[in-house]
C-alpha cells in the first residue's frame, strides 16, 4: 500500500512542482539503443553490406562528445544524454557521421585522414554532412537532468532536481545520499520512464 500511495504523491508532485519527488522501487535502466542498432543495420545494408558491427555502445562517462568509433573492436559508442534528451534527427546525424568513421575503416584500413577525402566521399553517399562535428545543441537538456538517490530505509527512489547533501524521504528518513545518479525522463517510450545518463 505505501508503494502505491508513493507513486500517486509523485505523480501528483511531478505534475504541480516538478522538482522533488520520490517514485517506487525502480530499476533505472541506461536509455535502450535497439532502434540505434536497426537504423545502423539498414544503412549498412545498403552501403557496405559485408560490414558488420556489434552493437552500439551507450556510454554514461562521454558528455562533450556524443559519438564516437574505435576502429580496433570496431565499436560505435554513443552518449546515453544523446540517446535519452536528443531528439531523432539529433540522434541520426551523429550516429551516421560514426556509421561514416566506420565504412571509411571497413574500405581503406587506417591509412586515411579521421575527416579526410575518403570520409567526405563517404558522407555524401550517407547524404550526410561531411563536417568534423555533429552540431547538436545540448543547452537545453540540463533543465531536464535530475538526480535520483535510493532511500536506504524504504527503499524509494528520491529525485531532485538538485545533489543535495541529504534529503527527506517520505517515509520520514532523512538520507545522506553517496552519491546522486543523474537520470532523465526518456521520451523515446511510450510508457513514462526514467534511464540513467
Ligand atoms: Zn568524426
Ligand atoms: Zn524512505
């Protein structure tokens, strides 16, 4: 029953104050990147069919960068910020230009430039931008960080908007979190989630 009484308060909290609020015992998850991996199959698909790469990499520790490729494991990694607060085109444009690194890799070893000829030839066939960066405006997404801390005596998820030296939980605890993870509400699914960033 207070579980339930938990997540009515924090819905009800969400809504009106949008600041402070504890939801029920929850697994945060990274953001998924299933979606990343299909858009990254049909491109190669089409483009360099005999390439084939694992999985995409979310990485919570890349925060300036939002993608990148390591060519030695062939890996696409990519910013899990991006993947929980970019919107698509966003997401599709850096995860193109790294899909780019890697063909580039795939056809001419390690010989060329990181953003030479045969990069730039290879953005247009992607009918991507052949730029060394991907402009992606991330201002915005700070406001929608939040930073969530488990309650060691109910164990409620406590979020804020804030890492604060401790905080109160409904149930009456007071805690003095470690550490605070930052997460975000992910508007990739359709049912409201949280994901670790
Ligand atoms: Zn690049
Ligand atoms: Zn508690």
């Amino acid at each position: 029953m207070a579980a339930k009484i938990a997540l009515e308060f924090s819905k009800l909290s969400f809504r009106f104050r949008q600041y402070a609020f504890d939801i029920e015992q929850k697994v945060i998850e990274k953001p998924k990147s299933r979606f990343v991996d299909l858009m990254i199959d049909e491109i190669l698909k089409i483009h360099q069919p005999k390439l084939q790469l694992p999985q995409v990499r979310v990485s919570r520790r890349m925060r300036s960068t939002l993608g990148s490729y390591m060519p030695s494991r062939k890996q696409i990694a990519i910013s899990s910020r991006l993947l929980a607060m970019g919107d698509d085109e966003d997401v599709r444009e850096v995860v193109l230009h790294e899909v780019a690194h890697a063909i580039v890799h795939a056809r001419f070893g390690n010989k060329p430039r990181a953003h030479g000829r045969e990069f730039k030839a290879v953005c247009k066939e992607l009918d991507i931008e052949p730029k060394r960066y991907v402009d992606v405006s991330t201002e915005k997404w700070q406001m929608r960080i939040r930073y969530a801390a488990r309650c060691n005596f109910c164990n409620l998820l406590i979020v804020r908007k804030r890492r604060m030296p401790f905080a109160r939980c409904i149930c009456g605890s007071k805690i003095y979190p470690k550490s605070w993870q930052a997460i975000s509400e992910t508007e990739r699914r359709q049912d409201f989630d949280w994901v670790m960033i």
